[in-house]
C-alpha cells in the first residue's frame, strides 16, 4: 500500500476522466446522454423496444451500438475484454455483472449461478477484476424469499427448494473463497432482504474469516440500515470475522413507497434525500474508523461521498490503496469520479454488465430512467462531456 500525500482527486478534470475514450465514442455518448434526458424516451421506450423484441423485429443490432454498449460490457464474458481493458488503461478496475433477473426455473437458476461462477473463475489471477458480484434473485424465486422474510411456514418441495438456493450461494461463495477473489452480494426489495442478509452473514462467518471475501450490501436509502450495518459489525467482532459492507443509497425508492402505501404499512424509506446523505456518510465514517474490522465498498454517484471518503482517508492517515476500501460506479456513469480517483491511487471498480440483451433490458432502462430521475445526472454528464468535447476542440 501507498500513500501519495497531498494528491487528491480533481472530479472536474475531464481530460482524465474521457482520456480511455475516442473522440467517436465521446461524440455518441453526447448525443445517446441527449436521448436520456428527453422523459418522453425513457418513459415510453422499455413498452416499444420490449414490443418489438417479442414480435422478432431486428433491433438488436441499434439497441447494442447505442445504449447496450454505453453501459454494459458485452453479451458474454469474453466480449466484456475490451471494456475490461479500456478501463484498466485507467488504473479502474472490473466487477463482472450477469444482468439477468427476473427469471423463475430451476434449470435457469443453476445456469445462473454456473454462469457467476465463471465470473469468479475469470477474475481469478486478473487484478483487472477485484471483485465480483451476484443477486440472491439470479439463483432463487423471488416468491420463495419472499415467503421466508414473510416467516410463513414453506412445504417440504419449499424447504427442498431453498435448500438448493443456499446451496448455490455457498458454491458461489466456496469458489470466491478457494480463488481469493471477493464477491458482494447486492440488496434488493424490503420484502425479501431479512433472508438476504441472513444468508449473507452466513457466508461471511465461513470464508471471511482471515481475509475478505464476501460482501453484503447496505441500502441507506432505508432509514433502518445504518443501525443495521453497526449491528452486524458487533456480530462479527463476537463471532470472529470481517464484515464486508457494499453501501449504496438505494435502488428501489418508488417500488418500495407504493408497496408501504398500498399495503397501509409505515415507508421504510428515509424522509428525504437529506435523511439518506446524512446516514451514508455516517456509514462511511463508521466503516473507516473500524477498518481493520470492516472492508467497504462505497458505491456512490454522489461527488460529496466520493470527497468525503477521500478526507477520511487522508486525517486518518490510512493509505489510498488499503484493500479495504474501495469505491465503484457504474460503467458508462461517472467516469469523473472513477478515472479521477484511480488517478490519485485509490481503488476504484466500475460495475460492467453483461447478458444477452433481450435479458439485460430491465437494467438497461433502470439506467436510462436512473440518470433522468436523479436530480441533475444528465445534465452532469453531458456538461462534462461537452467540456471535453471543447477541449478536444470538437
């Protein structure tokens, strides 16, 4: 590890940020950014694109030359390389992303966990990918988790069931273990995140035991999870283990206050975007004090976070580069804070999905639909790209 004092990251220097980038491909970022900021498209474009999928009209080829490739690496493992490389020109790493959800059979659960397995494979030796991730909802029913948060009693063909989906959380965790290559475990919706956070623990206890390896993730969109994620710390100081903690801010918030407010249930939604700001930073203080005791992921968009993660950092005298720190975005998202950052020798690893892309869809459009909603994210991104592009002299 290294420090490299005084050098902190400037997020407004788009030569570093766009440096990995063509002038072709910032042009085609411009204008696909443009498409993103029109709520007309990102309204009404995941019902036509869907439409013309299932009834097999080729459109395909646009959706993976525009915004497929914008945020996702590839449709398949091998085809993610380029982003792969494209990003460790940066000094960013890699997290493999299998974007597929929302599925139901068995035999597509087993493929699922098969295919995340070879993420895990794939990373192993390749510091160009640290980490690497899966969702609970990628190797189970949905319904199923559900039942289980909900404490209902299941069957025996549900207990027999979800047998088998702990049984592919512990192969996929067994082979981050054996392989040394960390792997976080995303959050996903209220109804079902008790049982996630139960398996998750489970992992930690078994293979974090002298290094880190599993990660679960912490939403802090929800005004519970802060006291969460403390709690859980004194778990693993009592039982001996390291907490791996992803913290996010959430991506779930209209789901999740139409359901509170349907069902007559209290939100369990921060009040306001202040409330979720304040308990992320916290958190990020928290994680920092206790370093030694808690690996962090800090997944943030936020610049605010990003800077405030980098002072901790700096008053506690902890290098940039400590194994247990790292910050992430998404890929095609932020390249501000991710290349500016690993040019000031932190570390940083952007999420780069992949699928075949009648699969990826549903994440797809969450990105789109992501970057209108969040205040002020395209007008972001295109302000930067268009200082680029000025500098470019294009």
């Amino acid at each position: 590890m290294d420090l490299v004092p005084n050098k902190q990251p400037n997020f407004d220097n788009t030569e570093i940020a766009f440096r990995q980038k063509t002038n072709q491909e910032l042009k085609k970022a411009y204008w696909l950014f443009k498409l993103i900021g029109n709520n007309f498209l990102t309204k009404v474009g995941p019902a036509i694109t869907n439409f013309f999928l299932n009834i097999g009209l080729p459109i395909q080829g646009a959706i993976k030359a525009t915004i497929f490739q914008q945020f996702c690496g590839g449709e398949t493992i091998a085809e993610c390389n380029k982003a792969i490389e494209q990003l460790d020109k940066g000094g960013v790493g890699t997290i493999l992303d299998y974007s597929v959800e929302g599925e139901e059979e068995e035999h597509v659960f087993d493929e699922t966990c098969a295919e995340i397995i070879r993420t895990i494979v794939r990373a192993d030796g390749d510091a160009k990918i640290p980490i690497t991730v899966f969702k609970i909802t990628g190797i189970g029913r949905f319904a199923l988790l559900q039942k289980l948060d909900a404490k209902e009693t299941l069957t025996a063909a549900e207990e027999a069931e979800y047998e088998k989906v702990k049984l592919r959380c512990e192969m996929i965790c067994k082979t981050a273990f054996e392989k040394g290559v960390p792997v976080m475990i995303d959050a996903e919706e209220t109804w079902i995140q008790n049982t996630i956070d139960e398996l998750a623990l489970d992992m930690m206890r078994k293979f974090n035991r002298k290094q880190i390896i599993v990660y679960n993730t912490y939403q802090m969109y929800r005004h519970d999870k802060l006291a969460d994620m403390k709690a859980d710390h004194l778990i693993a100081k009592t039982d001996g283990f390291i907490l791996g903690v992803k913290i996010v801010r959430g991506a779930y918030m209209e789901k999740e206050r139409k359901r509170a407010a349907e069902m007559g249930y209290p939100s369990p939604i921060q009040p306001d975007k202040e409330a979720s700001d304040r308990d992320y930073n916290e958190s990020l203080r928290y994680c920092v004090d206790h370093i030694e005791e808690i690996a962090t992921v800090a997944g943030t968009h936020n610049e605010d976070s990003c800077r405030l993660l980098t002072y901790l950092l700096e008053e506690k005298n902890i290098a940039h580069n400590h194994p247990h720190v790292y910050f992430s975005q998404l890929l095609g998202m932020s390249d501000n804070l991710s290349f500016n950052l690993a040019d000031s020798n932190y570390n940083v690893a952007k999420y780069v999905p992949y699928g075949p892309i009648k699969a990826v869809m549903p994440y797809l459009f969450r990105r789109a639909q992501e970057n209108t909603s969040v205040a002020g994210q395209t007008g972001r991104e295109l302000g930067l790209i268009e200082r680029e592009l000025k500098r470019r002299k294009l």
